[in-house]
C-alpha cells in the first residue's frame, strides 16, 4: 500500500525532508548516534542540505572529523599488520622479518597529513 493512502500511515512533508537530511548525513559518514544528535541542526533536503550555524554542531562535527582522521591514520597500520601476518601464515617471503610491531614504528614515524599540512 502507498504511503499516505486509505489505511496507510501518513507522513508530512517535514518527515520525508528529515528521512533525506539523515540519509545524506549517513552518506557523509556519521554514524546514527551523532545523527541523533546534531539532525535538528540541519536544514533542506536532499542535495541541498545545509547546517545551520551553531555552536554545538560545530564542536560535534569537529570531534567526527577527528575521529575519522584518527581511524583513516590507523587503517594503514592494520592493513600492514594483517599484510606481514598473511605473508607469515601463508609461509611467503619475509616470514622472519614482516613484525606488525616493525610496521608500526615505521607508520609512526612518518610524516602524517592534517588539514591539508604535513607533519611529522
């Protein structure tokens, strides 16, 4: 049955607009609980969703991007990690001297990007 129809639950025009608010913050990587949080925030629908300035919001959305930036640091160190223990398990070259630990020191001390600045 479609929506709104005899018989059908009836949505408003504002909820469609918050169902496509939240899709497209989902879409930009924020996970529900944030959603909940900071979705009163926003403002349009579809491509033309917008924040609306506040100042909670931005300290909301500051902590999200450091935590992505956190994990987009950290995904290369597992994948180096779970590279050297395939290499391993699957007896290939550099069984004795691919330690995860190694990698990570390496990882570490590379330069690392932040907010468009290298730093090391």
């Amino acid at each position: 049955m479609v929506a709104g129809g005899v018989g059908g639950p009836r949505h408003g025009e504002g909820s469609v607009e918050r169902v496509e608010q939240i899709r497209a913050l989902l879409k930009a990587g924020l996970g529900t609980e944030v959603i909940r949080e900071i979705v009163p925030c926003f403002q349009g629908a579809g491509s033309e969703v917008r924040p609306i300035v506040d100042a909670e919001l931005v300290t909301k959305l500051t902590r999200e991007l450091a935590d992505i930036e956190e994990r987009i640091d950290t995904l290369p160190r597992n994948r180096d990690a779970i590279r050297c223990y395939l290499a391993e398990a699957a007896g290939g070259e550099g069984r004795h001297s691919c330690h995860p630990e190694d990698e990570q020191a390496r990882m570490l001390s590379a330069p690392r990007r932040h907010a468009g600045t290298m730093t090391a």
